[in-house]
C-alpha cells in the first residue's frame, strides 16, 4: 500500500490526545465500513422463502455465522502470526473475498444463498483481528478499543437502516442490495486502511505500561493458554453467552422491533443504538485512566457482573410490564454490548499487562471468538428446529434472564480464579 512520509511523521509528533483521537475514529470508521459487507442482508425480510425445511432468512443467517465461526477458529493461528508487515495485504484479500461473494449471492438463484453467505463469513471474521492489531499494546489501548467497539452497537443498526432505504427508496432487490451497501462504503473502507497503515508501533512508554506485543508461533500460543487455562475456559464460557446474546438481537433486530410494534420505523435500528453506544464509549474510555492493570482487571470483572444483573432485571421489570419496549431494548443492549465489548480487546489487554505475558491479543479474542460463534450456530439451529413457533421476541427474552445467570456465576469465578493467580506471582 502507498505509504507517505508526511502523514507517519504527522502521527509521530502527535499530541496523545490528537493521536487518540485519529487513530480511534479511522478504526471505528475502517470497521464501520466492514459492518456494510456482513450485515446488511439481515435487513431483508425474505418473506415465506424457505430452504431444506427452514425459513430462508434464518438459514442465510447461520450459513454465514458458521463461515465467521470457522474464521474465528483459522483466525486463532493467522491472526496470532500476523506480522505489521503484511497486514494491509490480508485486509485487502479479506475484503475482496467477502465482496465477491456478495456479487456471487446477488446474482445466483436462491438456493445458492447459502454457499455465498458462508463464503461471506468466512473471510469477514479475521477482519476485526487485523483492525485492532493495529491499536494494541498502548497505553491508550482502551480509549481506541473503545471507538472501535462502538461499531458493534452503532454500526450494524446505520447499515440496515441504509439497506432498508435502498430497498424502500431505490427499489433495490433483497439480494442485490448486500452488495450495493457494500460498495457504498468500499471507498471510505480503503482510504481508513491506508491511514492505520501509516500508525508508528507502540513507544516505549506504551510498552513499559503494558508489556511487548509479537507475533505467536504455536509453541508460543500453546504454552501461554495452558499458563491461564482454568481462566480462559471460564472467560470463553461467558463470551459465549453475551455473543449469542448480541447475535440473536443484532441479526434478528427487524423481526423483534416488528413485535414490539415498531415495523413501520426503520429508523428505530439506529435511533434506539444511540444512547447504548454513548455510554459504552465513556465507560471504555474511562479505562484508560485507570493505569493499574490489576485494578483495571478487577473493574472490568465489576462490570460484567453489574451487565448480568442489569440484563436480568430490565428483561424482569419489561415483562412485568414495569418499563416500556424501548427501554428495555436500550437497557438489554447495554448490559450485553458493554461487557461484550470489554472482551473484544479491553479486559484481555489488561490480562496480559497484569501478567507481562509477551504475545498478542488477538490470539486470546480470537479463541473466545470462535467458540462464541459456533454456539451461536448451535442456538440458531436449535431455535429453527425446537423453537420455530416462538415469537423471536419471547425467545430472545428467555435468553436474557438464562445467559444473564451464565454470566453472574462466570464472571464471579473468573474473578476468584485471576485473583488467587495474581497472589501466586506475587508472592
């Protein structure tokens, strides 16, 4: 990719404040952009299609998360080696593969669908892993995690509210308009790649603060799960829950908005993410002034746990009839979208600080990764072939309060766990 002198200096003599600021908004904007080439198609209905005995949308659904699980699983080694080097080229081949596929689903018969949406998948989930290997190992890894992660709340929201728009104003196909979106975004996509790639690696401060980040072989990635095991299944186990949880409410957001009575509001995708970002920002961005690793730890662990209770008692005070749809949906979203964010990056950052483990993070996301998606794989299938007749509505209701106990009890034991480890070192 062209490089120029001018802008890697620019960044260099930076004020933190400045750089935080650049880097974390071309991040959050490179990946926004991603968000046009995954998710769009669940803006579309695909109304009384049905494939192999399932409803269409569902089945196109976990065709593509089970190539983005599969990714996961590839990503564990690919990210983990990624070398500064040759990340602009991965981004690219990634990009190219899920566009084309896009093409591919646009223009072939249904039945195809589900061939192109996992050929989708597949590439689009090492995308996150090569964004935020530009961003780790800073001393203000949080405040830049934190811009970035917003896309999981704001983005996928804003592209089905443009997807919605080019079907309803433009009169775009359900299938030719994933690609449209996808383009519409591409440019604004290639010029943030060329940014990120003009980033200076992190000082010596930064690595003084945290610890070194490099490349991991497989003895490097063996030897460093096995050092944390007993934590890293606990931490996997919760991830788990909160990203069937975001996948069940991000995918099939049209259809519960609709049940709630909202059908007619595209808008409502975005508008009702809003606020959910906002705080979630400030809270993310606020752990970059912590500086004690052990303390930052111990916060994030306090806030998984106060997501869970939140989680369960806004479903609770919904159902009762105490708060109204909106509220709950913004509530919901909150306690499961901050903790999510937490581990896509901030709580395995400080890990690695508490510890001064020398390895990367995209290795520890990435086994929580793609554990996360094949569960999500696993409850959509199971709610096509044991739930169908439930309304998503309910359903995505009794996950709440189910995963929200998961998540109570899991991240309580974490906590004990990483606590008594931290004693061992020190002592």
């Amino acid at each position: 990719m062209l490089q120029s002198p001018l802008l890697s200096r620019a960044f260099a003599r930076a004020h933190p404040l400045a750089f935080t600021l650049i880097a974390g908004i071309t991040a959050f904007t490179a990946y926004g952009c991603v968000y046009a080439f995954r998710k769009p198609f669940t803006a579309a209905s695909f109304a009384d299609m049905e494939i192999w005995g399932m409803q269409y949308k569902i089945a196109i659904v976990i065709a593509q998360v089970a190539g983005y699980a599969l990714s996961k699983f590839l990503g564990i080694g690919l990210i983990a080696a990624l070398k500064p080097g040759r990340r602009a080229f991965m981004l690219l081949i990634l990009l190219s593969i899920a566009a084309l596929a896009l093409l591919g689903f646009a223009m072939s018969p249904p039945v195809w669908g589900l061939f192109w949406m996992f050929l989708n998948g597949l590439p689009l989930g090492m995308m996150w892993g090569v964004v935020f290997s530009y961003l780790e190992g800073r001393r203000v890894t949080e405040a830049l995690a934190a811009l970035l992660c917003v896309n999981f709340i704001f983005s996928s929201g804003f592209v089905k509210t443009v997807g919605k728009w080019l079907m309803l104003s433009w009169g775009v196909s359900e299938f030719w308009m994933p690609f449209v979106t996808g383009m519409l975004f591409l440019p604004v996509l290639l010029f943030c790649a060329w940014v990120l790639e003009h980033l200076p690696p992190p000082t010596e401060e930064d690595i003084a603060l945290r610890s070194t980040r490099h490349p991991m072989d497989t003895k490097d990635r063996k030897a460093l799960f096995l050092r944390y095991a007993p934590g890293l299944v606990i931490m996997t186990a919760i991830y788990l829950a909160l990203t069937i949880l975001r996948d069940i409410r991000d995918n099939f957001a049209v259809e519960i908005w609709a049940e709630l009575g909202f059908s007619a509001q595209p808008a409502i995708l975005t508008t009702a993410e809003l606020p959910i970002a906002l705080i979630a920002l400030g809270f993310t961005g606020a752990l970059a002034l912590i500086e004690n690793n052990r303390t930052a730890l111990w916060v994030n662990h306090g806030i998984l746990i106060s997501g869970a209770v939140l989680l369960a008692g806004a479903t609770w005070a919904f159902r009762t009839l105490s708060s109204g749809p909106i509220t709950w949906m913004i509530l919901s979203g909150m306690a499961i979208f901050l903790p999510y964010i937490l581990f896509n990056g901030v709580i395995f950052e400080r890990l690695l600080a508490v510890f001064r483990e020398k390895g990367n993070v995209g290795f520890l996301i990435y086994i929580a990764d793609s554990f996360g998606y094949l569960g999500s794989v696993l409850v959509l299938l199971w709610r096509n072939f044991g739930q169908a007749e439930r309304s998503w509505l309910d359903f995505f209701g009794d996950l709440c309060f189910l995963c929200a106990i998961g998540i109570f009890l899991g991240s309580a034991i974490s906590w004990r766990y990483f606590g008594s480890k931290i004693k061992k070192t020190t002592s």
